[in-house]
C-alpha cells in the first residue's frame, strides 16, 4: 500500500476533493528540491504530494494564479523574462501584458499533460483579469476572453463585484471556465451561481459546448476575520472576540456556502484559498481551514508555506487529518457572532446587496493587494521601455514635483 497523503485522506471524504497549487508553476520544481533538503524523513510524502511534473496522476490537479504571484515571479527573473521580447517596440502596457501572458502561457503548458489525460477535469491554470477593471463589465470581459484564447487549459479569474458577475455571465456564454474569486459572503456565491447558470443557458441557446468547461468559486477563508471592521463592530458592541472565534465565523460561512453549492444543478465546487495556520503559545501550529473543512467536495488552493506545514505535521508523525464530520461551534461563541453586523452579512444568503459586493472591506483590501502588485509591475515595465511620447509638464508642477512649491 503507498503511503497515505492529505490528498488521499481527502478524498476518502469525498472522490471529489482537489487540491491545487497556489503559486506559479515556475517555483514548484525548486520548492519541491527545498522541501527534499528540509524534510529528509517526510520524503514519501513530498514525493506523493509533488510528483516530478504535474503530468502524473495525483498530487496537485491545478493551479492559480494573482497578480501578486505573476508580478513576483517576473521581477524575481527580470532578464529571463524581458529578454523574450524587444523592448525598443513596445510601451510599457504592451510590454505588461505580454509579460504577465508569457507566465501564464508557460505554466499551461506544463500543465497541458495532465489536462489531456484527465480528460480536461484537471490540469487547469487560473489567469486574472486585470485589477484596475474590477468596476467595468466590457474590460473584464475582453481581458478574460484574451486571456483564455492563451491556452485551452486556462480558467479566466474573475473579481465576485456585481460588474464580475455581468463579466462571469458573458464569459461563460461563450464556453469559458471561469474561478470566481473575492468573494467572502454567502450571498456572492449565490450570485456566482446564478450567473453561471445564465451564462450557461446561453450558451446551449447559441450551440456552444461547455461539457468540458470548469466553474470554482473562491471562498477567501483566511482573509475574512482579520478585516478591522470585525473586531471593531465587536468592540462597538462590547464583544470580544478569540482568535477561536474568529475561526469559527468563517467555518460557519463555510458550511453555509457548501450546503448552497450542494443544493445547486449548477456544476460548481468551492474553491478555498488564504488558508491560514495559527501558532499557539507553545508554538504548536495548526490550520482549522484544512482541519475542520474537506466533509464534503472541496478544492483547495495551497501555498508553498501550507505545503510546508503539511510536510512538517508529517515528518513530525502529527498528519493533517480533514473533517469527517460537521464541527458544532459552541453556543456562546455563535450567540456572539450574531451579533456582529459584519458576520451576519456574510452567512445570510440576501443580506448584502450586488452592488456592495465591491464595497465590502474584505473586498477592497484583496483588491488593492492585487493592484499594488499590478502597479509594481507597471513601474518595472515603465523603466523598461522607452517613453514613446515626451513628457510635457508645465514648470509649476516641474516645481513641485522638485520642492514640493509652486513659483
């Protein structure tokens, strides 16, 4: 018998389980040698976690990719990257582009293999379309359209705000896979649902075969609770509120998410991802986000540091275990959270509006992370390439640019 894995304990919950790889495929092999140098004594299960090349069966069935990782993986091989293209020609968008779809074009291909054999259900990479356009439908769906035409095997990532739902809708229409991602409240995935449907009943109006294409939607776990408004609404209410506590909101929002997901006809699963792991006092780590999910059909999407983590637990004969069974968060801790505005918008199904998907803390915070990374890379591109027009500035603002005064 092999060795038995976090994957394998996964789908013994359920066959339908997946984990995914959470960077871009460039690192994998050089992480993977880290891990064999770090864990001599976990090498079976490193082995059964990363096989050599994503083509092989088990392991990792897909990976996604942000801003941020793109961005990182550029500006860590700058000449690797830019030498590919010629400089002199291009603006600093062109460049930008053809930068970010060089990545993405190179991890699908490593891909490739196993989406072939597995018959297109794994073997996906996720491309995001551009932060800056989380407000305007027509962009987004021109940039997830270029995006997919990169390669057969590319899901289009779109934002959960109301316009990415309109984007969602068309792109799905027209036979794209799509990750659905910020999303933080029951009511998101709700609309992602909806939308999926729609854009599916389009597509059989038009003839368009979708039987082969991919739909996740991306619950954000990690990212829900450490947004200042919820700690503040407690204060404001004269609550307070554990780490443990904090845990189980976003376990409970969870639940909620996979018994909507499960009553659907819609071909979706819950894709989690900011998955966390906590320190206590004695420096014992753990991860609710793994510990207390994978009853029922889960996608997960991990980190090199998670990875990590599950290595360690191994090596140190303490494995990761997924639930087998609901949680039942103690009474006082969810008579707590009811309490809490910022909760309570989140775990009802309707009790937030389309239009606030956009405005929601949690939200705006992801969003301006990808848009930091994304103006990174702008700046990177900029110093690059020559200015194709000369900058004309009037001498007062030349002046105070300079010192900061006007003449």
């Amino acid at each position: 018998m092999g060795t038995l894995g976090y994957i394998e304990r996964l789908k013994h919950n359920d066959r339908a389980c997946e984990v995914w790889w959470d960077s871009s495929p460039v690192i994998y092999a050089p992480y993977k040698k880290y891990l064999l140098e770090k864990y001599p004594a976990a090498v079976a299960h490193i082995e059964q976690l990363m096989p050599d090349d994503f083509a092989q069966p088990g392991g990792f069935a897909s990976v996604t990719t942000n801003p941020r990782l793109v961005a990182a993986v550029i500006l860590e091989k700058r000449d690797y990257w830019s030498s590919r293209f010629n400089l002199a020609s291009l603006s600093a968008a062109q460049l930008r582009k053809k930068l970010y779809d060089e990545v993405i074009v190179e991890g699908a291909a490593t891909l490739m293999p196993r989406w072939v054999q597995s018959a297109q259900a794994e073997g996906w990479i996720c491309a995001q379309v551009d932060p800056g356009d989380v407000r305007c439908s027509e962009r987004m769906t021109a940039r997830g359209l270029e995006l997919q035409r990169l390669a057969a095997n590319v899901m289009v990532k779109v934002p959960g705000s109301l316009e990415g739902f309109e984007t969602v809708e068309q792109l799905v229409a027209q036979g794209t896979s799509v990750n659905i991602t910020f999303c933080f409240t029951v009511t998101q995935f709700q609309a992602g649902l909806q939308a999926i449907e729609r854009g599916l009943a389009t597509a059989r109006d038009k003839g368009i075969d979708t039987s082969r294409c991919k739909y996740v939607i991306t619950f954000m776990i990690g990212r829900f609770s450490c947004q200042p408004e919820f700690s503040l609404q407690a204060a404001e209410r004269g609550l307070a509120l554990s780490p443990q506590a904090m845990r189980w909101a976003e376990l409970l929002i969870y639940e909620q998410i996979q018994s909507l997901v499960g009553a659907s006809k819609v071909p979706v699963k819950t894709l989690l991802s900011s998955i966390k792991i906590d320190v206590d006092e004695r420096g014992n780590k753990s991860c609710w986000h793994l510990e207390k999910t994978g009853r029922t059909a889960t996608c997960y999407t991990l980190t090199p540091d998670v990875v990590e983590f599950l290595i360690e637990r191994e090596s140190h004969g303490k494995p990761v275990v997924p639930a087998n069974e609901t949680a039942s968060v103690p009474a006082s801790i969810l008579a707590t959270l009811m309490r809490i505005p910022y909760f309570c918008e989140a775990y009802f199904v309707d009790s937030i509006e389309p239009y606030d998907f956009g405005n929601h803390e949690a939200f705006i915070n992801a969003c301006n992370e990808a848009n930091s990374a994304y103006r990174r890379l702008t700046d990177y591109c900029v110093r690059l390439c020559p200015a194709t027009k000369p900058l004309k500035m009037a001498p007062n603002t030349l002046l105070a640019a300079e010192y900061g005064v006007l003449a």
